[in-house]
C-alpha cells in the first residue's frame, strides 16, 4: 500500500524593511529601536530590516549601537561624501543635508538591488532629516514612511515651513504675532527652528525644500505617544484626514532600556547610591550641545551656590558653536573638566561630580537619587526623562530645541526654566539665576510640582505600549500595511 506526502503549506516570505538614519546619535538610536520593534513584531518571522548609515559624522557609539542589532536586521553604510566645498561654518543641518542629497545615487542603487533579490522591500523608512531621499522611494515605487525622531508639535512646524515662507517676510525672531498651529501651544518666532532664524542663511531655502518633501511620504511614524501630545494628535489627524498631510502613527516613547555590564556599573551610580531620594541634579546637554566659555563658567558658579547636589556630564567649551559636540571631539585630547573654574572641583566635592564627556544616561535617570535633569531638550532625552519620571530644566541650544522647552515648560508641565529677564544680551544665564532655578527644581513648589507631572507621564508612556495601548495600536497598524501576500518559497 502506497501513502500519499502530505501537501505541503507554501512558505510566507517575510517582508523586508530598509530603514536609514541620518548622522547623530539622536537618529541612530530612535532608528535602530525602530528596526529592533520591527523585526520583532508578532511571530518575529514577519520581517526583515536592513539599517542603512552614513560614514560622514559617524562615530563609535554608532557602530555598537549597529553591532548590538539583532540577526535579522543587516547593516549598510554609504561611501563618505566630500564636504571641504561647504564653508567652515556651516549650520549642522547645511552639513546633515547635503550628505544625504549627495548620497542618493547609492541610495537608489541599493533600494534596486534590494527589489531585484528575493526579499524586496516592503517598505523604505527614513528619518526626519532625510525627505529627499523619499524622492528615490516614489520613482523605484517603494512605499516611503517618513520616521520623525522628535515630537509631532515640532513636526508640526517643520511642515508648516514653506506656507510660513510664503506668507511672512523679514526675519520670524521680528513677527509680531505668535504662530499658531491646531492643536500645539503658540510658538514666537525666535522659538522657531534654529536654521529659520536667518534667511540669508544657505540653510534656509534647504529647509523649504526639507517641509516640501516630507509630503512625498506615505504616512509618518512619530517617536511621542498619546499622553504627552494628545492634543496636536487630535489636531493633526483632522488634517490629515482632510487629505492636506499624510496620516501620523503615534508610535513612542522609543527608549533604550537600562543595561547591565559596563554601564549599570559606572562608578556614578555608585555615588548615586548614597544620595539622598530626588536630591541630585543631572546635567547634560546631549552628544551635541555645547556651552561658551562664560557660559560654563556661570553655569559652574550657579550650581556651586544653589547648594543643590549634582552630577554633571562635561563638555568642552566653545565660543563659536552650541552644537560643536555633534560630531564628536575626537581632534581634542585634553579633559573637559580642566576647562572648569579653578577649585570648583574642590570646593563642590561631595556635593557634585564632574564627568568627561559621557555617563549611562538611561541608568542615570532612573537611579531614585536623580530629582531633575539640566537637559537642552533634546528628544531622545525628554523622552528618557519622561519615562524615567523626572522634571527638567531646560536649556536649549539649537535645531528644534526651543520649540521642545516651550512645550514642555508652558503644555506639558514637565520643565522649568531660566527668567527671560535675567539673561544677558549675549545669551549667557548667570549664576544667580542658575542658583535660583536649580533650587526650585529640587527643592521648590513649581518643581515638585513638575515632578509630579513628569510622574503622571510616566505611567502614561508605559500604557502606551500595553497589550492595547495607543502606540501599540498605531505601530501594528503601520506594519500591518508591509505584510507581504504570502507566497511559495
């Protein structure tokens, strides 16, 4: 007697993703927690990913932040671009910009060779500072989903960008009236993006042209969540559901969970440990950010006098850049500590604690000794903060960092900040100034009661990717249009 094989199922093909982060740690890391979420999305057999990088600005911590990926997301890095024919000092985004304008050729021979393999691409992901590359997407007609690494309220005004151009004139820092856009907290125009702050600029007509080609996109995935921004969501789906911009996917928070190794064992946390609960001040500024000489110098003075305690991350100083740290210090051999005011150090011992250049940020915040965090309000940042708990004193510096203190100072509750009256003409807060506002963050009535809010958000941020949370619900629903038909093998 003779049996019959079984027939046998066809095999689903999982679907393939090509995501690419423009340079900087705050695009890297959002994009390869992207890629992470995704290819462990339902069975983890669903999809595949490749992460596509840029040699120009990268770094070291990049290339772990690549290493650590799971098997299933491949890497690819494109050839550096040549930049000497930039002027010397050109704006971050002059320089992010062009590397990603000069870099499509390679761009567009990946994504055909991609098409032409046995995966495909499902979909093709970049990040906020790299819409023209969605023109490569549209011409290949590969479905381009836009990945913005900040809040929608900035995204909001990064849209917005071309009509603002349009129907305004001279400098926004001058316009009389705020701008008001649905659903976000009025903005000034000296709050505005830093590379709008000067239409003479080359970056500017650049930044035209990065609003116009964010509508190529098919849809936007946003690193914020329904808690923190449930208002400029509402707004933005009445608008978009008006066919005027493509839906926005509330996806985040998108946040490196504290590790073990090297990190969970800094010997900051060990000082951590014998501090008192919400006593200590973190200041940092970011991979990027930058004081001036004077600057630091006050900053130093004012954390001497508020009494409060401290760790703070160090950076060198410059007088002529605020984003100087972005691409690295690499060239700089000296500690950046020697560049303090002398016998501070002495003088705060066991008060504070100065680090070179970098502290394990996300253990950090989440140590119970840490009542507030000195931030620039970068995103990545908020959101670190915010799901760890902890109010904010901002200090913003450049890009769309303004923009995140205002929100996060006048909607959110999440932040104080420095007097308006008592920064001097040159944009230096001092001492006196820092003393008070440090005081009252750890110690004061407005900053318990930012604690408390940044509490609230926290149990917020972790319902969003409950079993049916709002980011959860919106990440399913924006991979659930890449699933592939399912094929033979």
């Amino acid at each position: 007697m003779r049996t019959e094989a079984a027939p046998t199922t066809p095999a689903k093909r999982a679907a393939h993703v090509v995501l690419l982060a423009s340079p900087g740690a705050g695009h890297i890391l959002p994009v390869a927690e992207l890629a992470r979420r995704i290819v462990a999305h339902g069975d983890g057999a669903e999809f595949t990913a490749t992460l596509v990088t840029y040699t120009n600005f990268s770094s070291a911590e990049h290339h772990s932040t690549l290493a650590s990926l799971p098997p299933s997301v491949s890497t690819a890095v494109f050839p550096e671009v040549p930049l000497d024919d930039l002027p010397a000092n050109a704006h971050i985004e002059t320089r992010i910009f062009t590397t990603v304008k000069r870099s499509l050729p390679r761009l567009r021979d990946l994504l055909r060779s991609l098409l032409e393999s046995p995966s495909g691409v499902a979909a093709f992901v970049p990040d906020l500072l790299g819409p023209w590359t969605l023109q490569v997407a549209v011409e290949l007609g590969v479905p381009g989903y836009l990945f913005c690494t900040t809040n929608l309220m900035a995204f909001s005004c990064m849209l917005h960008v071309p009509e603002l151009d349009r129907t305004t004139t001279g400098e926004f820092r001058d316009l009389p009236e705020p701008v008001r856009l649905p659903g976000c907290v009025p903005l000034r125009g000296a709050d505005l993006l830093d590379p709008l702050q000067d239409r003479s600029d080359p970056v500017y007509p650049l930044m035209i042209e990065f609003g116009k080609n964010h509508l190529l996109a098919n849809g936007f995935i946003v690193n914020t969540f329904d808690a923190m921004e449930h208002k400029t969501l509402v707004a933005f789906k009445e608008i978009s559901d008006k066919g005027v911009y493509p839906p926005a996917y509330a996806v985040g928070p998108f946040v490196r969970p504290c590790a073990g190794g090297e990190s969970a064992e800094h010997g900051c946390l060990q000082w951590l440990d014998k501090q008192p609960d919400a006593s200590v001040l973190y200041v940092c500024l970011g991979s990027g950010g930058t004081l001036s000489t004077e600057q630091t110098a006050e900053l130093a003075a004012g954390l001497e006098a508020s009494g409060q305690r401290f760790l703070w991350v160090v950076r060198f100083p410059s007088d002529k850049d605020c984003s100087a740290s972005y691409f690295g210090t690499a060239a700089n051999s000296d500690d950046p500590v020697s560049y303090l005011p002398e016998g501070f150090l002495e003088r705060t011992k066991g008060v504070g604690i100065c680090l070179p250049l970098w502290a394990p940020q996300v253990e950090i915040l989440n140590h119970r000794a840490v009542g507030g965090f000195l931030s620039h309000c970068g995103w990545n940042s908020t959101l670190e903060a915010t799901t760890a708990g902890v109010p904010k004193l901002a200090w913003p510096l450049y890009a769309e960092q303004r923009m995140n203190a205002v929100m996060l100072s006048e909607r959110a509750g999440l932040a104080l900040r420095p007097s308006e009256g008592s920064v001097r003409e040159n944009g230096v807060v001092p001492q006196e100034e820092v003393a008070a506002v440090v005081r009252e963050l750890i110690a004061g009535e407005k900053g318990a009661a930012a604690r408390q809010k940044a509490l609230e958000l926290r149990d917020g941020a972790v319902k969003a990717w409950a079993p049916d949370g709002p980011s959860r619900r919106a990440f399913e629903a924006v991979v659930g249009k890449w699933k592939k038909v399912e094929r033979a093998g």
